[in-house]
C-alpha cells in the first residue's frame, strides 16, 4: 500500500500500528483491557510522526504549487524511466 499511497501523493509514515489479535486487546468500547500505557505509547510514535507532516504539509500549502516543482507526466507511465 505504501507504493499505491505514494503515487497518489500520500506522505506515509515510517511507524505502523500492529494490533495482534485486536478482538482480545480491546473491550466493547476499544479501549485497551492490558496496559493500556504501553498502548498509548505504541501509537504515540505514529500519530507523532503523522501530526508533524500534517504540520509540515500545511505550513507548505500556498507557498508553492507542487506541480512546478514536479510535474504531473503527461503523455505516458514510461516518462517515468530515466533517459
């Protein structure tokens, strides 16, 4: 998916949440039934890094167009490759 994201101008990031056997970590109301401290640390990494590329992201927006500093190919996938 990270490639498929990428191409449609996703920024992902490098931490990804893993909930192993979901159904048994979380109650009815999904919040963590162990340690839900450790949980809150987990995903703190990610949302970390996800809130500083929406801070970047926005900070960018308006500045410049993304298209002049790439743009869009427009005749076929092949420009892609290197001369």
């Amino acid at each position: 998916m990270r490639t498929f994201l990428s191409e449609l101008g996703c920024l992902p990031v490098s931490a990804m949440i893993h909930v192993p056997k979901a159904q048994e970590a979380l109650d009815e109301e999904g919040r963590f039934q162990d340690d839900p401290d450790r949980w809150s640390g987990y995903f703190g990494r990610t949302l970390g890094q996800l809130s500083w590329w929406a801070e970047a992201a926005a900070e960018q927006r308006g500045k410049q167009d993304p298209s002049e500093v790439s743009p869009a190919f427009q005749r076929a996938p092949a420009q892609r490759n290197a001369p």
